[in-house]
C-alpha cells in the first residue's frame, strides 16, 4: 500500500493504456465510499476520445495534462438521477435546491478523494483539477450534463511519467483545535507558516513576482478578490441553470 506521507500529484504520463477493467473495478470500489442516505449522489464521465479531450481543455485553461492523460474523469454532483427514480416510483422529488447541492457535492468529493486514495495503491498518477467550478458551463455543454447535474471535479489520471517533489503542508498544529476553535495570533501564524514561506521555491517565487511576502503571491495574483468575486458570478449563474437554486 502506498504511504499517503508520499502522495504526489502526477501531471505527465507514459504512453500506457488505463485498462477500462481496472477503472471499473477501482471507481465500482470508490463506490463503497460514504453516502447520504445511501443515495450515492454523484456520476463520472469517463473522457478517453482525443477530441472530447480537446473540448474540455478549454474549461480547464488548456492544461497540457487534460490532453495528454489516457484518462480524464469528470465527477458531478447528481440530483438528477435520484430525483428520476423518485418519479418512477410515484413520489415527488424536491432536490432543486441549494441544500440538495450541497449534499450532492459532498458525495461527489468523498467519492473523489476515496477513488484517489484507491489509485494510489495502484500506483496510478492523477491530477486534481480544481478549474472545474470555475468555468463549469463549457463542461456541462461539452459533457451534456442535465438539470440537477453539476461538475464539481475533474481527474485525469494515468501511468506516472514523472516523480515531482513533495509539496509541502502545514503542521498538525496548525489545522487542529481541541473542544472549541482556537482562533490565531500573530505569534501562531509566524510560527505555522514560518517553514512554508522560508522554503527556496517559495522565497524565488515572491522575488520574481516582486512582491514582499509569500501570502501576497495568494491574494494578489493566484487568488484575486476580482477573480473570486467574477468566478462566484459564474458558478451562482451555472446552479441557477442547472436547477439548484
């Protein structure tokens, strides 16, 4: 079994096939994952055509990965399928809602990290793409996703051709609180992140962006207040198309 201390995120891959025997049988033990109400509410499109690939790089800002994988993975947030057996069978579904999303995505995201967790043992290589929500349209086209189905993460996924460094991680510490939450002090802060930002990589990437501390990488060219804000616009919009709110 993989070591999870040794977890890598794998953007290059070997020209060796992601066999459909061994993605069924890892996504059908994903499966076993926890569910609301034992409902499973979340659905996978398996991309594996060049061309369907080359739709849905657009949406992902054409990273090279989402053409270049055996495999890409598009997990959704599904109310659609639960809410069709409910009128199947006589009873009227009431899942156009914020709350029904929400519940959805979770179960979509567990799935995703349980799928994950069993790749790893594999010793397949993945890249979790977190563009998914943030141009979820081009996706819902491309995928022809019905009302009440979100994409909420994408996945691609073959052989490893690469051994990246391991990113780092904040201390246990500093993401744990005992009975009540333990708001940070200054003190706490410099201590937490103290490792991160004296990292070689990190301290260049502050120089060459000509900014003063590392958080400013974060909040003034990664993850902007414009681009949060014009993102959020987008992803309201999209939930209100797909029927959630």
């Amino acid at each position: 079994m993989k070591n999870l201390q040794n977890r890598r995120t794998i953007r290059k891959y070997a020209d060796r096939e992601v066999s459909d025997q061994l993605l069924n049988r890892l996504m059908s033990e994903a499966a076993r994952t926890q569910t609301m109400g034992n409902l499973q509410l979340y659905s996978v499109v398996v991309t594996r055509s060049d061309e369907m690939k080359r739709q849905l790089a657009p949406a992902h800002f054409n990273q090279p990965m989402v053409t270049e994988a055996p495999v890409v993975l598009t997990v959704c947030a599904d109310f659609n399928r639960t809410s069709q057996w409910a009128r199947c069978r006589k009873a009227e579904p009431g899942y156009d809602n914020l709350l029904s999303f929400m519940n959805a995505a979770t179960d979509a995201l567990l799935y995703t990290q349980t799928l994950c967790n069993l790749m790893d043992e594999e010793g397949l290589g993945y890249c979790y793409l977190g563009t998914t929500i943030y141009q979820p349209q081009q996706i819902i086209e491309t995928l022809q996703l019905p009302l009440l189905v979100m994409p909420v993460a994408t996945l691609t996924v073959g052989w490893p051709a690469e051994e990246p460094p391991l990113s780092d991680r904040l201390p246990l510490e500093s993401f744990i609180h005992s009975e009540t939450y333990q708001d940070y002090t200054p003190q706490a802060i410099d201590t937490y992140y103290n490792y991160k930002e004296q990292l070689p990589e990190n301290r260049h990437f502050v120089e060459i962006n000509h900014k003063e501390t590392l958080a400013q990488i974060f909040t003034d060219i990664r993850y902007t207040r414009r681009d949060n804000e014009a993102l959020s616009a987008v992803l309201l919009d999209t939930l209100k198309q797909q029927g959630f709110l």
